[in-house]
C-alpha cells in the first residue's frame, strides 16, 4: 500500500474553507470554531485541487479522512463520493473510478446534533441539554490517499494468546480482490522483535474472490517480550502479498503487543502481576488548535501526565487521535477508549437509529484501533439511562456486539448513580465486565463525607465486580470564586485518595481532569460557551497548585534522603531509604529494572560527586548511603535522588539541602526545611 506524502492532499495550506462569512486557505487539520466563528453551528466547505499523474489501469486509490466533525458529504469532480457521520473515527472513500490527471474535491461538514446523533443532546436531563465539551467543527483529522494494485491489504487484526512460555499470534487479514476474477496470491506474514529480529514467519497460497475476504493465519512467537507498563515492548507484523512468480503486488505493517490482562477475585492483573493504577482523563481541546491539535501539542500534554505517573486513562468520552493510542502503546499506559454517547435517557437508549450509530462508531473504533495493547476494555456510554430497561438492553446489544468484532477485550461503561441503586439486577452495570464509578462526592453527588458509605454499598452491591473510579475531582462552579476553587479541588484529592485505595476492590483512580477545556456547560451563571474550571492546568496549561499535590501523592515510592551529623562544619555522609508502594496503595504495581540515582551539588550547581545503584526488582524498603570528600568551605550543599524507570522516566524524586549554621538532627536529617521536588 503506498500513501501519498502528506502534503499532497491534506496538509498544505490551499485547501479552500467556506465558513458561513469567509472563504480562507487553511491547513489540516482545521476547525472554524475558533476566532470569529467561535459559536458557529451549521455547514462549512472544504475544497482544494490536487494533480494526480496518470495511473496504471489496475491501480485502486483510496480517498482517507482521519476525522471530520460532525457529518460529512464528499464530491471529487462533481461525482457524489458518500457521507460519513461521527466525528471520531476515520473513513474512506474509493476514487479509482472519478479521478482525473486534475482534480477538484469538495467536503461539506455539518457539525450540529440533535437526539439522535452521538454526540448529541444529553437528554437524560434536560432535553436541550448540550454534551460537556465543545463542538468543534471541520476536517479535524488528517487526509490523505493510498495508491494500491489489483489486490490490497486493507488491514490487520492481530490478537494474542500467552501459554506455556510461547504466544500464539493469530492475524486475520482483509484482503480486497479489484480484478474482476478469483485469483491466486501467495500471502507471507513476518513478525519483527522489539529489537528489530525477525520472531516468526508464515506464508500460504490463498485463493481470493472478487471483492473483500478475510484470511487467518496463525503463528508462534517462542519466549516473547512481554508489553507493560514499565517494559512497553512493542512487535511489528508485516503482511505482504505476491502473484504467483513471487512478485510484491502489496503489503501492509501495523504494531501490536503481547501481554495478558485478567480480572481475578475482582483485582486487575497484568502479565500475572497485580496492578493498581492512577491516571487522569483529557479532552483533544487547546486554545489555539481545538480539536484539530497537532502533535506537538499533544506530545506535550502526554509528556506532561507521563511525568504524573498516568498509567490508567479512559482516556475520554470518544475515540482518539492515533498519535495518541500510539503514545500510550510506546509509554505503557493502559487504556479504556469510549464511543460519545454522554448522558443519554432511556429513550434514546432505545432508538433504532441511535443503536445502529452506535454500533457503527464501536466497528470503526475497534478496526481502527483493535491492535493497539495499551487498549484492553471498550466503553460504550457514559452517564446515561443505564438503570432502565431500554438502558439494560441498550448496554446488551452493544456488548454483544463487541463481541463478535473483538472477543477477547473487556466491555464496560461508566455509571454516576450506582450508589443511589437498590438492586444490582436493575442497571446495565451488573453485565459489565467490571464497573467504571463515576464519583464526585463534595461537588454533584452530595457531601464528601457520603463517600465512604456510597463506595461501601457499591462494593458489597457488586461483591463480585472490579472497580475502576472513571471520574473524580472538583469543578470550579463548586467554588464561590474562580480562586477558591483548586484549593477546594486539592482537599478533595488528598481526601480521597485515601478512601479510594483503601477498598481491595478499587483497581484504579482516574482524576478527571488533566486540562481546563471548552465547553457550553458546566460553567459559571451567565456564561453560554468558555472553559470549565476542571482540570490540573488550566487551558494555557499552567501548573495549578493541584497538579503537584496529584504527582506527589502518585509517585511510585516514598523517598528519604538524610544528611548524617558531623563534627565538621559540613556533612560529608548520607543516607537515602527508597520505599515503593505496596498494594494497599494507589498506585501500585511491581517494580522490575529500576535505578535509583543520587547527586551532590554546591551554592552554585557545581557537581560534587553522583552516583547510583540498580534494582531488578524494588518490592521492599532499600537504604542507600553515600560519602563525599568533607568541605570546610561548603556554603551549599544540595542532595537530590531520583528513582528511575527502566525507560529513564521519573519515578518519585526528592531533595534536601544543608547549609552553614543549621543543625544536623541526631535521625540524620538537617534541620533545615527540606524541599521537596515530587
């Protein structure tokens, strides 16, 4: 499969936006709710004019959009290519037969919704309620066109089984026949170790009729890398496809992990071992890209929770750009990907139209993103009708649904009223594979002094399912005042934690959220469009006070570093103890390859002396001790120590500084005010 180079179709700036007052050239991805259209809700246009050379007649070309909010109509040379509705996920159109060596194509996008659309009104409440995020309108995903021969590998869907030391690797591969008779190919698959060594190899003689057919070979990987948290190892599969003289005709590559995921005696277990993990949620939301963010920008902000420890996210109410599903495969974070269906009522829950959108959302997801290994539920609502007959037959539907497309994974949704219900028989939540909790106790669901009692109910309620809290945390409206409000949200953190990791059954936390994000609700009276005061930064992504108390109290180990008394003017020993959390912690899991590092510095930065120390597996308490040459000069003297991920990532960190004059303690530690760095 070739793909066109991006700026040929999808990134340059002479694509054409008609917007209802302005015609403008723009770059890809784009939204007009920005500026001046910052409220528009209607129809925009999309046009450009590309050159394609003049193709072999059995070359197939493609036509791909990533994403365009909401609904979609798409022309190439006057000819109608189709419509798409959804704004998350990609689609294609073929284009074989309308291209020309010149070439005019016209999208128009309509980003408005109504009861029937997903996202659309959350009429659980009030039926013109809008969702809680912003309707950011136009091609918002990038475009591009792929160039293939009479046969194509459409895609992969490569699934693994862990037994007796070995993985199983079974690839089911669309293979799409444009000639007009059956032929036969000879199909190869090649599995590439993390280090870039050929792992496994298959080839077959397959006969493909006209049109689309899905082709299963299976292989074995003998003692396989394992994907996890701190080891994110990652296997390529590459599917090629020749005639029968062994001519390449196309080929298709595409990553994927091999790990296992179990949920046992309600605990979540990864590669065998018991995790309890912590993450916080984030809209695909900046101020100056909106929904069509760039890389850069969300490199940035994934960086920056990667830095919080996140290793859990849902990661938000809709699927999500691949540069993000491919973040959380290369950095070891697992996630639960949702289609946005937000607060629906039980009679929209039971529409026709909706329940087939809704299942045409989740196929697309899950074709789109079924290979990813950070994944390993589906959501398929959030806040909805769920406790209702049409909500119960709605979650049924779709997880059987799920099903058939992806067996393996586990099907959930995330619930806000469980606390409030007297049966576990009358919510959705009792087919889950287990519960996703959303809980704001001190805000939405009541004082925070009920939350004890409402996580107890809903444990014994549920005496058999895992829990995963969704949603927590504070937002601003909650607060008298804009400054009032991430103390408020601090207390609710460091009140809560606790409270959370204290059930055996909570598996992980999930803050909600990382960003202020723009939105028509949940926002100060008077106000009918802005930024809601919910998120660790806010939407310049400055640091609120917050955002440190959340990465300290989700550092992987508690750190000790102590100057020892001296008869000298300057301590010239230290002594450090490294205590990684146990299980009765939020977060936790298993340590494997990590380093702690230590360094000494003088008033000016200047490094006296380093070192460190490796462990293969950091489960108990470690003491450290370290020596420098005695300073009879020292004005400074600063010891930092970090503990390391094997990917060199900061695990937990912590400094302590002596200076002239300040008492050594008879424990070890200076006197003087210790600064922490967590």
């Amino acid at each position: 499969m070739f793909r066109t180079d991006a700026d040929s179709i999808g990134r340059r700036s002479d694509w054409q936006s008609h917007p209802p007052t302005d015609t403008l050239s723009v770059n890809l991805p784009h939204t007009w709710n920005l500026g001046r259209q910052d409220s528009y809700l209607g129809k925009a246009w999309y046009c450009k004019t590309f050159a394609m050379p003049m193709q072999s007649p059995d070359l197939h070309v493609r036509l791909h959009f990533g994403a365009t909010f909401y609904s979609a109509h798409v022309w190439l040379n006057g000819t109608e290519l189709g419509t798409h509705e959804g704004g998350y996920t990609a689609y294609s159109f073929d284009i074989t037969r309308q291209l020309r060596a010149s070439n005019y194509l016209a999208v128009e996008v309509d980003n408005r919704i109504d009861a029937t659309t997903i996202p659309g009104l959350a009429q659980r409440g009030d039926p013109d309620a809008w969702y809680d995020w912003w309707d950011y309108g136009g091609i918002v995903r990038d475009v591009w066109i792929t160039v293939t021969g009479p046969i194509e590998v459409n895609r992969q869907q490569i699934r693994t089984q862990m037994k007796d030391g070995q993985a199983g690797i079974n690839d089911q591969i669309i293979l799409e026949n444009h000639s007009p008779q059956q032929k036969r190919f000879l199909l190869s698959l090649t599995v590439i170790d993390p280090k870039g060594n050929a792992a496994a190899h298959e080839t077959r003689k397959v006969d493909v009729a006209p049109g689309a057919a899905p082709i299963a070979i299976s292989t074995t990987v003998r003692s396989p890398e394992l994907w996890g948290i701190d080891h994110p190892n990652l296997y390529r599969m590459t599917a090629e496809v020749r005639d029968e003289q062994g001519r390449l005709l196309d080929q298709q590559s595409d990553t994927f992990g091999i790990r296992t995921i179990e949920i046992r005696d309600r605990h979540l277990l990864l590669n065998g071992e018991r995790v309890r993990l912590t993450g916080v949620a984030r809209h695909e939301d900046s101020v100056s890209e909106g929904l069509a963010e760039t890389t850069g920008t969300m490199r940035y902000d994934w960086d920056d929770m990667k830095s919080l420890q996140v290793a859990l996210t849902r990661p938000v109410h809709y699927p999500q750009n691949p540069f993000i599903l491919d973040y959380a495969d290369r950095h070891g974070i697992l996630l639960i990907p949702e289609i946005p269906l937000w607060q629906f009522s039980e009679a929209q829950l039971k529409n026709p139209r909706v329940i087939a959108l809704a299942k045409q959302q989740v196929r697309e997801m899950i074709e789109e993103s079924g290979n990813h290994p950070s994944i390993f539920a589906w959501s398929v609502c959030n806040e909805s009708d769920t406790a209702t007959p049409g909500g119960i037959a709605y979650f049924r539907t779709m997880q059987d649904y799920i099903r058939q497309l992806d067996p393996n994974r586990f099907v959930t949704y995330a619930d806000d009223k469980l606390p409030k219900l007297k049966r576990a028989e009358d919510s959705a939540a009792n087919d889950a594979d287990f519960l996703m909790m959303n809980q704001y106790f001190g805000s939405w669901h009541g004082p925070e002094s009920e939350l004890s009692e409402s996580l107890d109910r809903v444990g014994r309620m549920f005496s058999d399912k895992m829990v995963i809290i969704s949603e927590f945390g504070l937002a601003g409206i909650f607060a008298k005042n804009p400054e009032d409000a991430d103390p408020m949200r601090v207390e609710i953190i460091r009140k809560q934690m606790p409270e959370l990791a204290r059930r055996d059954w909570i598996a992980g936390a999930i803050l909600w959220c990382y960003q202020d994000y723009k939105s028509r609700r949940t926002l100060r009276p008077g106000w009918d469009g802005g930024f809601v005061e919910h998120g660790l930064v806010d939407e310049y992504r400055q640091r609120k006070p917050s955002y440190y108390v959340w990465k300290e109290l989700n550092a992987l180990a508690a750190i000790d570093a102590r100057w020892e008394a001296s008869t000298s003017a300057a301590p010239s020993r230290f002594t450090v103890t490294v205590n990684p959390n146990k299980v009765e912690n939020l977060p936790y899991y298993p340590l494997h390859n990590y380093r702690v590092t230590w360094q000494v510095s003088d008033e000016s930065g200047k490094l006296i002396k380093r070192g460190e120390q490796s462990f293969a597996d950091l489960q108990e308490q470690q003491a450290i001790s370290g020596e420098i040459q005695p300073l009879t000069d020292a004005k400074v003297l600063k010891l930092h120590v970090t503990l390391l991920r094997p990917g060199n990532t900061i695990a937990a960190e912590e400094s302590v500084e002596w200076k002239p004059g300040e008492v050594v303690g008879a424990a070890g530690s200076s006197a003087s005010e210790e600064t922490s760095t967590h």
